[in-house]
C-alpha cells in the first residue's frame, strides 16, 4: 500500500511540474493565442527556407502550437523538438542579449541557424537587430543565455 501510494504522489507531482512548465511557456513565450512563430514551420528553417505551416499539420508541445507545412516536418519536429523551437522562447535574440533584456517581437524571416539553434530577430522599420547581433554574437549570446534563464526561472 506505501508502494502504491508512493507512486500517486510521485504521479501527481510529476504532472504538477508539467502543469508549472506549460504555464510558464504560454507566459514567456513569443506567442500569439499559443501560436509559435506568427504560424512559420520551425522546420523549415533547417531545411531551406521559413514557410508558413498549415492548420492541418499542427501539433501543441508543452502548451504551444506549433503549425508545419508537412506530415514530415511535423514528424521531424516530434522526435526532437528542443532542437526546432526557437531559442530564447522566440523573441529577439539581440534584445534579449542586452544587458537589460528586453522581449521584443520578430520578424520569423529574418534568422539564423547557430550550433543547430533557431535564432530570430526583430527587422522592421529599417532596424534589422541581425547585424547587430553578428557584430558582438559572442558577447550577445551569453548575455541572452543567461537573461533566458532567468526570466524562465521567475
């Protein structure tokens, strides 16, 4: 009976944790109704170029959707999704290096693939934060790491 009793609690907390993960997501991530990336395969980026996923090939991941313009992305996707979701809960990889980290919206074209990462970036209105971010990557990459964590561990 302890044994039994042993695992419901561990059951229950286990899914008390998922619970607390899927909250914190859908709070500090860069979605709109828990839409990731304004609609764009987070495959695509891989493969070629950002494309826009179809309804018909969504799946939800930790309380975000995720659209894909295919059966196979969609596959691909589920087999490692911590390697397709943008970093830094897709907001702007620059902002977010800043010493005050800021989030800021993207623009799901403009990108960059670093050590098999999603990057994104804000490019609108002539400010494109991408070349900002390739002059002091280095520097803005351990900033942005580090600010990433700490407004997910609040």
């Amino acid at each position: 009976m302890k044994r039994v009793i042993s695992i419901l609690f561990f059951l229950c907390l286990i899914n008390l944790v998922q619970a607390q993960d899927e909250s914190t997501r859908k709070e500090h991530y860069n979605v709109k109704k828990t839409l990731a990336i304004s609609a764009y395969d987070p495959v695509s980026y891989f493969t070629g170029e950002p494309i826009k996923g179809q309804p018909t090939f969504a799946h939800l991941y930790k309380g975000i959707v995720y659209l894909f313009s295919s059966n196979k992305n969609k596959a691909i996707f589920i087999e490692n999704p911590n390697k397709y979701e943008p970093a830094y809960g897709g907001w702007c990889a620059y902002a977010m290096g800043l010493e005050k980290a800021e989030k800021v919206s993207v623009n799901p074209k403009t990108y960059k693939i670093i050590d098999n990462k999603l990057y994104l970036y804000y490019n609108k209105l002539g400010v494109n934060t991408k070349t900002k971010w390739d002059k002091e990557e280095e520097k803005l990459k351990a900033n942005a790491d580090k600010n990433w964590d700490k407004i997910i561990s609040k």
